[in-house]
C-alpha cells in the first residue's frame, strides 16, 4: 500500500561534500533506490519490525533446544481448575516467569509458544512464497519472450488457476493430499512435516498466477532491448537468454513481489488452520494458536488477544515494507 | 462488440468444461470411495456397491466425467445401473437440465442443494459489498485528500489493520464483545426477508457484513487514495480549477472518475468470489450458506457437493471476469475491446 512518505518525490538531497568541491557523483540505480528507502521513516520501521521477527524466528528454536523456552511444557497448578483451566491471576496469569501469561488448560508458557510458532508460521509462509515465484518467475519469462501460442497457453492456464475457487479446493485434497505426503515423508499423516508440505505446495500452486503476469509485462519491454538482440546474434540459448540475461534485471519486481506475497501467506495459515488445514498442534503456528484461541475470546482476553496482535504486526509491516520497497525501487511504477 | 463478448463467453465454458475434468480427475482419481461416506461407519460392503452402483462411483472415472457433463447439459435419471433400475423403479428420480450430480450423503441433487444457499450467501455478499465500497472510497478519497496528515495516516494504518486481522477472529471479536457482552447487537442468525421483513434481514446481516467489509476495504482504501492522488496533478483538473467549478464537483467528476477503472477490477472479481460464499464467516456466524455447505461437504466428503461448489464458484469469477471487460470499455472510451 502507498503510504504518505513514500508518495512523495523528494528531490535528491545534495551532499555538503560534492558540492563543495564542485563535483557530482555519479550514483548507481541501486544506490539510489537504497538512499530513497533508507529516507523512509515508515519503511525503515517496518523493516526492522520484520528483521526483529525473523530474529525471533530464528532464535526459538535454539532456545527450545537449550531448554530456556518450553512451548510444550504443562503446569497445572497455574490455572483454575474452578473455570475450567482458565490461568489463575490477572492478563492470563502473566509473571516475572510468563510474561506474557499461560495458556488455558495446559499451563504452557504463551510466549514460548508464540515465538517457537513464528517459527513455522515464517517457515510456512517463506517456502509458499518460494514455491510461488519460482513457477511465477520461471512461466512468466518463458510466456513473455516467447510469445505466439506458448504464450496464449500459459496464458489461458493463468486464468484457469486464478478462476478455481483457492480455499475449497485446498479444503478438499487435504485429506488425500496430506495422506500421499505421510507415505512419501517421514511421519503420520497428523505429523507436522507431511501437513506443512502439502499446505506449502498448495499455497504456492495458487499463488504463482499473478507473479507470472506481472513478470510477463516486464519481460515483454525487455526483450526489446539491444542486449538481448546482441545475446541472440552471439547464438546464445534459449536457456542462456532466460537466465543469464532477462533473470538479472527482474530482481527489483521479484523482490517486491516477495514482500508483498509473504504476508498474504502469513494470513493464509491462520486462516486454514481455523479451516483444519497445516501443520497441527501440538506444534505451534500463529494460526493455530490463534485458531485456537478464539474459542477463549470471553474467558482469557490475553490469550484471545497477543496472537491477533502478532499477526497484525507481521502483516502490516511486512506490508508497509513491501509498498516501501516498490517506491524506493521503481519511483514512479504503477501502483 | 457482439463479437467480443461472444468470443468471451466461449472460451469462458472451454475453461468450465477443462476445469470440471481437471476437478473430476482430482478427486475421482483418489482411492477414497465416495460411496462408502453415504452410510455409517460400520456400513456393509453391500451397500456400500449398491450405493456406488447407483450413482455410478463404480465406474472409471473419465466415464463418470463424461456422465457428468452429459447431465449438465440435458439432465439425468437416477440410479444410473439399469438393473437397479428395473428392481427398484419406485426409487428413479430425475435430476433436470443443469444437473450437477446428487449428493449420496445429503440425499438430495446438488443442484437444489446449492440454489437454497444462494439467497444467504447472495445476501452476505451484497450487504458487505455495499458496506466495503462506500467505506473504502469514502475513506479513500478523504485520505487523498488530506494528504500527509494524520487523518490520512490513521485512515490507511486502521484500515490495513483490519485487513491483517484473520476474519475468524474479527467475527468472533464482533460476537463476544458488541453482541454479547455490551449487547448492542443482537447475535445475528440469519433471516430471509419473507420471515423477518427487510429490517430484520438487514439487521442480522450486519455483523457478518461487518466482517467481511473491515477485511476488504483496506484495498479500496489504498487504490481510491492513489488515484485520486495521481489525479490531482493532472492538467484537467488544474483547468477545472482554473474556470472556478466548485470542489466537490471536482472530486466527483473528475477525480473520482479516475479511480473507477481500478476499483471496478477489484470489485467485480471481489463480489464474485463472495458470492461463492465466504467459507470462515459463514462458519462463524453459523449462516447455512455456500461457504458452510462447502466446509461440511467436505467434512462429509461428499464428493458431489463439493465438485458442484467448485464449478459454480468458478463460474462465477468467469462470468464477473467477462462483465469487468465489458464495463471497462463502457467506463473508459479509450479502451476498445474487439
């Protein structure tokens, strides 16, 4: 989303140096969209929001190994077996030793959880994106330079993905979808890996649509260009042309795309795990936590309320991270 | 024109006709047997066959396909097995014209099946279309116009906000607190107009609406304000100025209308797709519309159902597809379709 700072077309500042000595540098595209971005206050935060979650994401883990972090542990003294395992204490039993309250009929520290689900939730959502914008990247430069009925196919197969009805269908060949997987991984068909790869794949078998058109316009103006008459003349191949030529300078757009998509799938998996739909608990995912906590939404208002407010987080910023990277990178793209 | 639309709407049943094959291999390919969901779970293998056989699971399934298309388009007879039919006649119902295949677990032909959830749906979808499209342009439009402020930051920030909540767990935010708790609500279920006239219809309505509407309108938000920003610098809108029309005409006439090309993309595919039902609202608030029969065929694995969901939701988003290409050239003089 265009946000107020990056609307705006601030000339270049001068630098005190250059122009004391009389000199103007020459500054590269890069370097250019690197100083608009860092200018922007709102996407510098959203930045380090994202950095700081993707620490998070990375620490956990570690922190589950070590032991420090219990996102399975159980205490049942700390709840109120009076209210039906609600946590004892005010904000959902929150102490110096949970800071951010336990969860209802289990007693595990919530912040273990939340952080250990960011994990997977990331994880989820960065190989979905992966999966995405391979077959979006990779489609759209073959549609885009080739052109003629190759393209009018992928084409039509672009319209069709998009036409088919996303959630019902993954809804529908879970079961299958996940059965298959359990025979070919490791672990039941209630087991993380064997739900988590078939949400991905699934996720990302719907997403790469719009990434294939985006990519398309951008290849249609590039193969124009005199490079890649020069790379034909010195008989380089179709491969070549694809990858080595065209591929480079679509990094801007994928980039964006990627900030852009990420979140989606970050709200995807909550969504589906509400539906049933990815990795199950006991393993945690902000979608199955908060899938789980809205069933607490009148009795622990903590419990209801921190799992929403990291989603909302990540989302926003990652966002507002993408739509500042769009206007850093192409000041005056399309919206 | 004519032409185009024709063309259009051709290549629209090519991609129905594909994607019902490609929906048929999917799901008819897979080892479950569907005939086995029709009874319970200590069903007799028997009945399991007979159920199979009269439906005509028992058959490869390019078969079953083409059985299918063949009904969509003339209708057919159930049980399917002549031999069933001459033992038990008193048992053949016909399922007419668009006939989407009958629902073993349901008993009933999908086609009903899906036309008495299309009012509850339509209903949720039109209300919160509604509700979407004056908030977002209006809030849209006065973001634009306020430019930098904190109006403007507050607007675009709550609205993304929303957009970031899940939907669960907004409704269920919106059914605890307003409804329950404060009571300014009623709980909503829904009511048709015939039994609770149209207040009472709209009433019940609202929450859901509200659901769906907070998550939607973050992108109108964001594609009004940009295009009523990009219009402000146009020369057409200086000369407006210039010859002294009055601001609100300006907004109206001529700022807005540049945004409406964008907004009705995104609207009509938007609708489309809600129209289908929206799967986790309606399972919230417990409306018996498309979005919950969908969930529960699928529970159910009630193969028919689902397949008949699917074809009609993407014909939907087909048919909302060709209707935007058409409003574009009647919006935008410039584009030619043809």
């Amino acid at each position: 989303m265009s946000f107020p700072e990056s609307q705006l077309e601030v000339a270049e500042p001068i630098d005190p140096q250059i122009t004391a000595t009389g000199l103007v540098a020459g500054q590269s595209p890069t370097r250019l969209a690197y100083n608009r971005f860092r200018r922007d206050r709102l996407s510098m935060i959203s930045f380090w929001i994202v950095v700081f979650y993707f620490a998070a994401g990375i620490v956990s883990p570690i922190l589950v190994k070590v032991g420090v972090s219990k996102p399975y542990g159980q205490d049942q003294k700390l709840l109120n077996i009076d209210l039906g395992g609600i946590p004892s204490g005010s904000w959902g039993g929150t102490s110096w030793h949970h800071l951010l309250g336990v969860e209802p009929r289990v007693g595990t520290d919530f912040l273990s959880r939340l952080s250990y689900g960011i994990t997977f939730s990331l994880t989820i959502a960065i190989c979905a994106t992966v999966v995405a914008v391979v077959i979006g990247v990779v489609l759209g430069i073959i549609s885009g330079f080739s052109g003629g009925y190759v393209d009018a196919v992928i084409g039509r197969f672009i319209d069709m993905t998009l036409s088919f009805p996303q959630t019902l269908m993954l809804l529908a060949l879970s079961t299958t979808g996940v059965a298959l997987f359990a025979k070919i991984l490791p672990g039941e068909a209630t087991d993380p890996i064997p739900n988590g790869v078939y949400e991905v794949l699934v996720l990302g078998l719907f997403g790469w649509p719009s990434i294939a058109r985006l990519i398309r316009g951008q290849v249609l103006s590039i193969r124009e260009r005199e490079f890649i008459d020069a790379a034909r003349l010195s008989g380089a191949s179709r491969g070549r042309i694809y990858f080595k030529e065209i591929l480079p300078n679509l990094w801007a757009p994928v980039l964006v795309q990627f900030t852009l998509i990420m979140p989606a799938y970050v709200s995807a998996e909550a969504a589906l795990a509400f539906l049933g739909v990815g990795i199950p608990p006991p393993t945690p995912t902000l979608g199955n936590i908060l899938g789980d906590s809205v069933n607490f939404s009148g009795s622990d208002f903590s419990y209801f309320l921190y799992p929403a407010l990291l989603l909302a987080i990540i989302v926003v910023s990652f966002n507002l991270l993408g739509d500042g990277l769009r206007d850093a990178l192409d000041p005056k793209g399309d919206r | 024109m004519f032409a185009y639309v024709v063309r259009r709407c051709f290549t629209g049943v090519i991609m129905l006709v594909v994607m019902s094959f490609v929906t048929y291999f999917l799901f008819f390919a897979s080892p479950l047997d569907p005939g086995k969901f029709a009874c319970g779970k200590s069903c007799p293998p028997a009945l399991i066959k007979q159920t199979d056989k009269a439906l005509g699971f028992d058959k490869p399934w390019p078969v079953q396909w083409k059985d299918f298309a063949v009904g969509v388009v003339k209708g057919r007879d159930y049980p399917e097995d002549p031999a069933l039919r001459k033992s038990a006649p008193q048992l053949i119902s016909h399922c007419s014209a668009p006939c989407l295949g009958y629902s073993q677990v349901n008993l009933i032909n999908v086609t009903s099946e899906l036309k008495d959830k299309i009012p509850i749906s339509a209903s949720l979808a039109l209300v919160a279309f509604l509700m979407w499209i004056a908030g977002g342009i209006s809030l849209g439009a006065i973001a634009a116009l306020t430019k930098g402020s904190i109006v403007d930051r507050g607007v675009v920030g709550i609205s993304l906000v929303f957009y970031a909540l899940p939907t669960f767990w907004m409704g269920l935010f919106l059914i605890e607190f307003p409804a329950i708790k404060w009571g300014l609500v009623a709980v909503p279920s829904y009511t048709s107009i015939a039994d609770g006239g149209v207040w009472g219809w709209l009433s019940n309505l609202f929450l859901p609406a509200l659901t769906l509407a907070l998550f939607y309108m973050a992108g109108y938000v964001r594609i009004t304000r940009a295009f009523v920003l990009e219009s402000m610098s146009e020369d057409y809108l200086r000369t407006a100025k210039a010859k002294g029309l009055a601001p609100r005409k300006i907004l109206v006439k001529h700022t807005m209308r540049a945004a409406l090309t964008p907004i009705v993309t995104l609207a009509g595919l938007d609708f489309a797709g809600l129209l289908g039902g929206a799967i986790i609202t309606e399972q919230v608030f417990n409306f018996n519309g498309l979005g919950k029969l969908a969930v529960d065929s699928i529970q159910t694995f009630d193969l028919p159902t689902t397949l008949g969901l699917v074809l009609l939701l993407a014909a939907f988003v087909i048919v909302a597809n060709i209707i935007v290409d058409i409003l574009y050239a009647v919006i935008d003089p410039r584009v030619r379709v043809g």
